[in-house]
C-alpha cells in the first residue's frame, strides 16, 4: 500500500502546496480542511458546512508514489 502526493492549490493565496495520503483515501477532505501553508488559510473556516466547490482548495495535481 502506497502513499499518492495530491498538488493543492490555495483559493486565498493561489499558493500550491503538496500533501501526502494514504492510497485511496479521498482528497475533497483534505481539500476542505487542510491549512494552506503559505497563508494559513482553512477552507472551511469561513463557511463551515457549505459544500460549495468555491471554498475548496483546487486539486491541481496527483501522483502516486511506491514506498
Ligand atoms: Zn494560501
């Protein structure tokens, strides 16, 4: 079981930063909740319970790493 490193792009700052999961688990979740590491931005921080796309980080790449 690998791990995939998913490319996020922050909505605030339009800074990309990576995050490493589990192969298979979903990303939209880390989309929603992960700080961007630029600017500290939360995504859902300010729109707790929305599902609206337009508070989500971008995923803007993915690719799978073999451990
Ligand atoms: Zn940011």
């Amino acid at each position: 079981m690998g791990t995939e490193i998913w490319t996020l792009r922050c909505q605030s700052c339009d800074g990309e930063f990576d995050v490493e999961l589990p192969a298979g688990q979903r990303v939209i979740e880390t989309a929603q909740t992960h700080p961007c590491p630029h600017c500290r931005k939360q995504p859902d921080q300010d729109a707790a319970g929305t599902e609206a796309l337009a508070v989500w980080h971008h995923v803007v790449g993915f690719q799978p790493r073999k451990n």
